[in-house]
C-alpha cells in the first residue's frame, strides 16, 4: 500500500467564500496536504467544475494532490463530460455516490445504461472513478460489473451500518480501495468528527483496516472528511470531558419531555 493524504474542503464549510478558495488551497499545502474538492460551497449552487473555472482550479491546486468528489445534482451526461475533463487537468481521481452514477439503490443492479457511459468516459479519458461506500451488496454488484471501477470506503458509513460489520466492509472492499473517507462518529448519526473521537470508531477497527490495507498493493488518497461539528457534538464532547472524565460535580441531565429534541437545522 502506498498512500498520501488530503483534506476535503468540507473542513471549510460555514468559513469559505467565492474568494477564499486559493487561501484554503495554500493553507492545506502548507500542512502538506492534498484537497478533495466539493463541488460546490455549500448553500451555493454554481459548480466548480464548470469550464469557466479551470484556469483557476489549475493555478490554485499546483503542485498539489488532487481529487474531485462528482456533482451531487443528478447530473446529465454532458456534465459528466465537463467534471471528467477538469479531472484530467487536475491529475485527479473522482470519487462519486452510486445515484449520481444513475444506479438506484435497489437490492439488484439493474438499468446500468448511464452508469455504463459514465464510466466510458472516464476510461476513455484514463481517470481513476471511485464509487462511494453504500449498501455493501450493491458497490460489490458494481465493482463485479464494472472491472476498472475503485472503491472509496467511507468510515464513517461502515460505522453507522447494522447489517454488516465494520471489518466485513473492510474485508470485501479492500483489495480494490483507492480512496478513504476519513472521519469518525458515535454511530448514531454521521457527524464527520476527526478520527480518533472519544465513543466513537474504535482503536481495534482503526488497527484492523490500516493491516487489511496493508495486504495490498494500491495507491490510496486517504481523504479527511471533516465538518464544522453540529452544536449537539460540541455540547457531549464537552460534557465528556468536564464531567465523565474530570468528574465535575451537578452534570446536567436530558430532560424527559425533551429525550427526543433534536438540532439539525441544515
């Protein structure tokens, strides 16, 4: 295994503006990172990807490890077209969901037509196309169907599925990862906290994906998937730290007509 590390511009979201995007690039170089571009800022609508802004994505992101995750909006054929072409200026994988690929997520893989063009092109123009973790049995369905198609495991993901275990997804999906989501979570909802948060993915599953990787001989971007947390994880990091681990006096308890409030207003 040999990999190399990036930071997905997810770590800027509420902070990045139309101007910011060469600070930002600059910053994580200066960290010795690559990026994992998002396709938009978030609350925004206008691509990145869009010819207009190659120039722009090329100076920004020279000398730099890249990777593009696709366009979340259903795109057509002809933006496929236009975000495989930025990736081949920018040397970069993209690392897609399997709807945005046009595969429903249905127990069988059926009416691959889309899918199909779709990586046409990306073998057509030598671009590395990492579908993203979903249901297990599906991104293997695809990965059997499509032979130069990689994988990019989420962690947080596999941490949240109670059907399959943790290490089955690293198991079955390792020999052919090429990207890695980084993140953690509590395994309730998929917060994309740093790695290594307290409650959540534990040492034994780090350990174990790191050997399991190890087994084989692929090139890895190993992305940190990280956003501004949510005010409730701020709130219990906090709670853990003063009163479960420095053992503060008078914790504040949930109230039981409240047990089932929730703050999540994105």
């Amino acid at each position: 295994m040999h990999i190399r590390y990036a930071v997905s511009t997810m770590v800027f979201w509420g902070r990045e503006h139309p101007l910011s995007f060469e600070q930002e690039c600059q910053f994580l170089k200066s960290l010795g990172f690559g990026i994992e571009l998002w396709p938009t800022i978030k609350g925004q609508s206008e691509c990145r990807y869009q010819k207009r802004n190659w120039t722009r994505l090329i100076s920004a992101t020279n000398d730099m490890l890249v990777a593009m995750r696709s366009r979340g909006d259903s795109p057509t054929l002809e933006q496929w077209q236009e975000q495989i072409e930025c990736a081949k200026l920018l040397g970069a994988n993209i690392v897609a969901d399997m709807q945005n690929m046009g595969i429903a997520d249905a127990p069988e893989l059926n009416g691959c037509d889309f899918a199909n063009e779709v990586v046409k092109m990306a073998e057509e123009n030598d671009i590395t196309l990492c579908v993203e973790t979903g249901r297990l049995p599906l991104i293997k369905q695809v990965g059997k169907r499509f032979k130069s198609v990689r994988y990019c495991l989420d962690i947080g993901f596999a941490n949240l599925d109670r059907e399959f275990p943790f290490k089955q997804y690293v198991d079955d999906l390792a020999p052919r990862i090429s990207h890695l989501h980084l993140t953690d979570n509590y395994g309730q909802n998929d917060d994309h906290e740093p790695p290594g948060l307290h409650g959540g993915i534990s040492r034994e599953n780090w350990d174990y994906l790191l050997k399991t990787l190890d087994k084989y001989d692929n090139d890895i971007i190993g992305s940190f998937e990280m956003c501004p947390c949510m005010p409730d994880v701020m709130i219990r990091q906090a709670k853990e730290f003063l009163f479960d681990e420095m053992k503060w006096p008078n914790s504040p308890q949930k109230q039981s007509s409240y047990i089932d409030g929730s703050y999540n207003p994105m």
